[in-house]
C-alpha cells in the first residue's frame, strides 16, 4: 500500500544506538553464559563412551524385506563409521543374533570393524552363526550363551530347478545364449556335470576364503579349521570348547570386559534403529518369537550366495 | 543569495519491498550468528565432528539425543526471538531493518514483537510460518504474522 503524506505526518524516527547496543550486549553476555553453563554439564558421560551395535536378523546389503528381521549392511557400515569418528566412543559392543545372510554383505560389516580403531567386544545372543558368527570373530571378546546357536561356517548357494517341470507342462525354455554359461545357475535349465563342478568350485573357493578369515580372527589351529569347515553349528557349550568364543555370558558381561580392559566407565551409546511404521506394525503380531524360522526361510528362499 | 523555487521534498510512505525485507532478514540472521549462536560454539563443536561429512555428522546427532543438545537448541532458539522481539518492541527496527531503511508500523508490545517473530521456531506448528507468511506476504503486501497482530512494516522513500 503507497500512501503519500507530508513531511510533518512522518514520526522522526532516530535509531537510538545505546539501545541497540545494550540489547546486543545483554543478548551476547546471555548466550555466553548460558553456553558456559551447558558446556561444563557436556562432557564424556553424557554422549555415551561406549557404541552398541546391533547385528539382527538376516545380513543383506539392503534393508528391504518387509515381514522379516533383516540387517542392512549399508546402514551398519554407516553406524560402525559414526561410532570410528566419534572421539567420545572407546569401543563398540555388537549385539549379534544373526544367522547371515549375503557373504557381501557380511564382508562389508567385516571390513568396516576392521578398519576402526576401537575395542570391539561381541556377544551373541539366540544365534550367531555364518555371516553373522564372521561379524562377531572381528571382536577381540566373543560373548555366548551355553544355548546360543553358534558357527556353521559354510557357503550355500542352492536355488530350486524348475526344467523337470517345464517338460511335464510341455513348455519351453528358449535358450538364446552367447557365451556357453552365461545362464549357468539359471532354474530354467537342468544342470549338467560340468555347470555344476564349475559352481561347487567357486562355492569352495569362497569357503576356504571363509574359513581362512575366521581362522586368522580366532586364531585356530589346523584340526579346529578341519572340524568347523562342515559347516555344522555349534551350541554355545561345544563353541566355546572349540575356540569360536571365549566365555559364557551377555551384554553385562561384555561390559565388564570394556570396563575391566579400558579402565572407564561403560556408558552405553545406542545405535539401535529407531522404531518406524514397520516395527510397530510387526510388533502386534509378536514377529520376533518367529524370527529364527523366519530368518532361515528367507535365507533359503533367496538367491545369491549366502554364508 | 538567489532562491530557488525548488518543488517541496515528497514522501512516500509504503510497504517495505520484499527484496529490502529479506536482505533486512539476511542481516539480522548474520547478527544472530555473531551475536547469539558463536558463543555457543565450543558446545556445538561437541556435538558435532569436523572430520566427518555431513551425512555422518546427521546420524552422530541422532544417535547423541541428549537432554544437553535440546537445552542448547532451546537456548538458541529463545534468545533469537528475544533478538527480534526486543528490537522491535524498543526501537521498532532491527539492525538488519535499520540498514535497509525499513520499520516496523502500528502498537507494538512485547509480546506483539514475539508473536509477530515466531517463524523463527523450527518446531511444529511454527515452521508452518515459513510457507504461510511468504505467500501471505506476496499477495496482501504483509506477512501472515503482521495480519495477526496489526502490525506492518514500512519504508520510507523521500524525494
């Protein structure tokens, strides 16, 4: 709106700078203050010294399952880095109930632990087996326990085969190929001696890299590498028996061991997900009593190679 | 000495531009940060990492959620609104205002001057402002906030 007026009906207006300059000031000494106060409550303590990581569910690289506890190794990867730039976190406890999932994934958890300099510390709740056993033998401390499902350091990659069923439907398979095994493993196509050789080798070829990893970690002997490379699981009784933890116990107990090897003070810093639409919605329907067997059906359904 | 009939000095009294208002805005969030947010500084240098990215810096504050990083959030927040409130209600300009030639028009109380700056609240239902008062300002020449409490902000144009 434009209005024009006189010169007499304007208000002569004077910015009055001992004002401004008094206000100013009495809102900087405010904020001093008041940041000098928060600042001695803001030590240490009060961020939490030590990072606790959950490692549940099936291991992929991504979250996207929706009616079964997964772990996304993107997410983890991001929540171990989080913890390895904080200067505040002296070690990182991993809460491990996995029984793996994507040897991919896995290894990204794995390489990401190894690549931080803080003390890390596992216990393994219900199971810790495969993948998931492979994320715990990065810890210096492997907590366990005597019930605990533990090992089965194998490489899987079964899918079903459906050729059998395409003849008695009397449909076709057109294979149009270049490259004589570029559809090697496809469930359309009967596997043949050779397809199938070619596929059990790099299958052993990932186990051994498996079993040398979790060796070098737990520093086991030659007869122990011979009894777990079965692939088998353990309970947490025989596991500790054959090294693959160290003692029996859970997360009390591996904050003992924080405390007890750091000298400080264990305050915990979770790095649990926040609980979305999902969780609350599979939280109705008690998922989690059905987690293990939902776990191991989705491990079996998908494709890919799995430890 | 010769006089001149010279046509006497016009004055224009009208809504402050939009441009004038929002580099008054940029201003007074300069002084903000000068005044109000650097003391606080050394504790936001705990609850951030300068070696991380920003990403990494997003999910250290979301793990943090310490009773300590929303008394600070709070106290930053309240003593901006003192900022604008005080300003306005004492000498009807802030600093940005003042170099920009603009003022604020009508019966400003204390309180008037909170209500008038509540955008600045980043929480619900305030930050709501941020859409209403832009658009209520382009189209009826003053903010959401102004209409509320009668309030408008002006400029001066002598010529």
């Amino acid at each position: 709106m434009v209005k024009l007026t006189n010169n007499k009906d304007i208000p002569k207006r004077k910015f009055n700078i001992l004002t401004a300059i008094k206000i100013v000031f009495m809102l900087f000494i405010i904020s001093w203050l008041l940041s000098a106060i928060i600042s001695s409550f803001v030590n240490e303590e009060s961020f939490g010294n030590t990072a606790l990581i959950p490692i549940s569910g099936l291991i992929l690289t991504r979250s996207n399952n929706l009616f079964s506890d997964t772990a996304s190794s993107s997410v983890i990867v991001e929540k171990i880095k989080s913890a390895s730039i904080d200067s505040n976190i002296k070690a990182i406890i991993l809460e491990v109930n996995s029984v793996g999932g994507s040897a991919v994934a896995s290894e990204e958890i794995v390489q990401a632990l190894e690549n931080t300099n803080k003390t890390i510390v596992a216990f393994i709740r219900d199971v810790g087996a495969s993948g998931g056993y492979w994320v715990a033998s990065t810890a210096k401390h492997i907590f366990a326990s005597r019930m605990s499902i533990v090992g089965s350091i194998g490489v899987f990659s079964s899918y079903p085969e459906f050729s059998g069923l395409l003849n008695k439907y009397n449909v076709t398979y057109n294979r149009l190929v270049a490259g004589e095994y570029k559809d090697i493993g496809s469930p359309f196509v009967e596997l043949d001696e050779t397809a199938e050789k070619i596929l059990q080798e790099k299958i052993n070829s990932l186990h051994e890299y498996f079993l040398d990893e979790i060796v070098d970690n737990r520093n086991l002997s030659s007869e122990i590498r011979k009894e777990i490379a079965t692939g088998l699981f353990y309970t947490g009784l025989e596991a500790k028996d054959l090294g693959l933890i160290d003692s029996f116990g859970s997360k009390e107990n591996a904050i003992d061991f924080v405390e007890k090897e750091l000298n400080i003070t264990v305050k915990i810093k979770s790095y649990e997900d926040k609980q979305g639409f999902r969780e609350l919605l599979l939280g109705f329907v008690n998922q989690k009593d059905f987690s293990f067997l939902s776990q191991e059906l989705n491990l079996k359904n998908s494709y890919g190679i799995k430890t | 000495m010769m006089n001149l009939n010279l046509p006497k000095e016009r004055v224009v009294k009208k809504d402050a531009s939009i441009i004038k208002r929002f580099l008054a805005l940029l201003i007074d969030i300069l002084a903000i940060n000068l005044f109000i947010i650097s003391p606080f500084q050394k504790v936001f240098l705990k609850f951030f990492n300068q070696d991380a990215s920003i990403m990494q810096n997003i999910s250290l504050l979301e793990s943090v959620s310490t009773t300590t990083l929303y008394i600070t959030m709070f106290s930053v927040i309240v003593l901006a609104l003192l900022y604008f409130a005080l300003f306005e209600y004492k000498l009807s300009q802030t600093i940005g205002m003042m170099i920009m030639k603009i003022y604020v028009e009508g019966e400003i109380s204390f309180w008037k001057a909170v209500i008038r700056n509540m955008f600045i609240i980043p929480f619900f239902p305030f930050y709501i402002l941020w859409v209403v008062d832009p658009i209520h300002l382009f189209f009826r020449g003053k903010r959401f906030s102004e209409e509320m409490t009668k309030t408008r902000t002006v400029e001066i144009i002598k010529w």
